[in-house]
C-alpha cells in the first residue's frame, strides 16, 4: 500500500505552520512531490538542501538541520 501513498493528497487539509526540509537528491522521497505536497499547504516554510534522504541525520547537515528546526518553532510557537 506504501507505493500508492501521496502526502500532496491531502497535503491541503493542513492549516497548521509546517516546516518542509527538502533534500534536493532524495531517491526515497523525490524533490518534487516534496515540493508539491508543500505547495498545497497555506503556512508551509520550505528549506532545500543538497544530498540525499539521510544526509541531514549526520554532519555535515545536521547541525543546520537541527538549527533550522529550532528557529522555526521558536517563531512558530513561542514560549510565553
């Protein structure tokens, strides 16, 4: 059932801020229906970066990863 999945479905049904870190080599989750599946959603940010679908879990990347997440949720949901 994994092979007819499409996050871009129903990608517009989220009305929440969303972050989309994008990889532009992914083989696993390919940049473009990444990208449409971000497109559909009102408050999405999107990040591009180079590699592949596991690059961001190690360094170089991760580190950028990881801040990027954190400034998102800092913005997004702020701490009173």
């Amino acid at each position: 059932m994994i092979g007819f999945y499409s996050s871009a479905r129903t990608a517009g049904n989220v009305s929440c801020p969303a972050l989309f870190q994008v990889m532009s080599n992914d083989a696993v989750a390919p940049t473009n229906v990444a990208l449409k599946a971000a497109g559909k959603v009102q408050r999405a940010t999107i990040r591009i970066h180079e590699g592949g679908h596991f690059d961001p879990y190690v360094e170089p990347l991760f580190s950028e990863i990881i801040e990027e997440q954190l400034a998102f949720l800092r913005k997004e949901v702020p701490v009173k």
